[in-house]
C-alpha cells in the first residue's frame, strides 16, 4: 500500500507540474506578443529625434535581448523563486518542530542574509540599466558562513547537539542562499521589463491629416522652400536658416554635409 501511495503522489505531482508549465506556457505566449505588436508600433511611430539620440544597436538589443528575456526568463524565475520560498518556509516549520531555540538564530541569519542582499541590489541593477558589459550581480556564498560555524570547537558532551546544529545551519544557510540569489536574478531580469516599458511610451509623430490621392507622387509640382528654418530639437540652435529654393519637378536632388 505504501509503494501505491507513493506512486499516487509521483503522479499527482507530474500531473500538477505538467498544468502549471502548460498554463504558464500560454500566458507568456500571449502576454509576449502582445508587448511585441505594442512595442513595434510605437518604435514605427517614433518621432525622428527619438532615432537621432538612440543608438541602432540599443534598439536592436531592446527588440531582441531584452524582448527574448520577458518571454522566456521571466516565468522561469518565478517559478524558482515561488518553490525556494516554500522551502524555505518548510526548513523553518522543521526547525520549529525539532528545536525551537534555533528559530532565533535562523531568523537572524535571515535577516543579515537580507540586509547584506538589499545593499547591493540596487547597484547591481543599475549597472544592469545602463548595460556595462562584464559585470555581473553580486552573489552570495555559504562556504565562508558554513566553514566559520563548522570551526566552532565543541565539547564531547555537546556533539550531538554540534551535529544537530549543523544540519539545521545548513538547511537554513542553503534555503536562504538559493532564495536571494533567485529572487536577485528575477529582479535583474525586471529591468529587461523596464527597458521594453519605456519603448510603450515613446513619443509619437503627428498621424497627419493629409490622404493623398491613389496617383500621388506624380511629376507635375515643384517643391519650394521660401525662408525655412530647420532644427533638430526645440532646444536645439537651427541647422539652416532662411533657406529658399525651388526643387523643379521630376529632378534629383542631393542634400550634401558633414551628417
């Protein structure tokens, strides 16, 4: 009866993982291409000064990196994060059941665990934004933590107790670790999210009110110029100033400088 029940939980268990993926499946699928089609037409409307201050390569690294990492990374991460949160609370109700003098230290190892995790957080998203190359988050190693505990010198007559506590410690310290490492990298992957965001709220060019008609462009008008001042920006001092002049029908012009 035993060997069944256990076949029974094997089974439930791949049951309700196989639902979660397939339902995480679609959910990224349609949040993802619904993201892309926004963010294509609102980069397609962009106005002109949006192209002359953003690198082409930036661009690209937004509609691909940062595009493949909301549709992939994203879910993976919370998945990790929801199952090392439940381990973590697990190793914490077996800690309490067995010695629940220990909580007290666990709960301040936690603690140090979060403050030292915080400090550096923000600074590794920020060299995340501003995309420098070769740096990666700060991670948090137990080997430090776990060979100082395990040098702690004790007495013949506290061994079991030594040994007890040092399954606990590592159960916590491993817990812990594995939990703000994952959810350090699920933020790291949220500045992905922010910089394709930020294409959703791109200044548009003006639609225009003119429908030209099904045989424009014909070669039957000039264009003119008559004193045209031209500036990249506002704020920008212009780039040509009172400039007049005739462009006759059907020819070719070239516009030459140093741009």
């Amino acid at each position: 009866p035993w060997l069944l029940g256990f076949f029974s939980l094997a089974v439930l268990q791949a049951f309700v993982f196989f639902l979660g993926n397939c339902i995480m499946i679609v959910i990224i699928y349609y949040a993802g291409r619904q993201m892309f089609r926004d963010v294509i037409i609102r980069v397609t409307h962009a106005t002109f000064r949006f192209y002359d201050v953003t690198p082409l390569g930036r661009l690209m690294n937004r509609l691909t990196s940062d595009i493949g990492t909301v549709d992939g990374n994203i879910s993976q991460q919370f998945e990790d994060v929801a199952f090392l949160a439940i381990t973590w609370i697990s190793s914490i109700v077996i800690i309490a059941s067995v010695t629940p003098i220990f909580l007290v230290f666990s709960f301040v190892l936690t603690a140090s665990f979060v403050m030292i995790f915080l400090r550096f957080l923000p600074t590794s998203q920020s060299l995340r934004r501003r995309e420098v190359s070769g740096v990666r988050h700060l991670g948090f190693e137990r080997g430090v933590l776990t060979t100082g505990l395990q040098m702690v010198s004790l007495s013949p007559l506290m061994s079991n107790f030594g040994a007890l506590l040092d399954g606990l410690t590592t159960i916590v310290v491993d817990s812990t670790h594995a939990l703000c490492k994952r959810y350090g990298q699920l933020q790291m992957d949220f500045v992905s999210v922010e910089r394709v965001v930020e294409l959703l709220h791109l200044e548009q060019e003006p639609p225009g009110s003119i429908d030209p008609p099904a045989r424009w462009p014909s070669y039957n008008g000039d264009i003119v110029f008559e004193d045209v001042t031209i500036r990249y920006a506002p704020h920008l001092d212009p780039s040509l100033t009172g400039i007049s002049f005739r462009i006759p029908a059907g020819s070719t012009t070239a516009l030459l400088g140093r741009t």
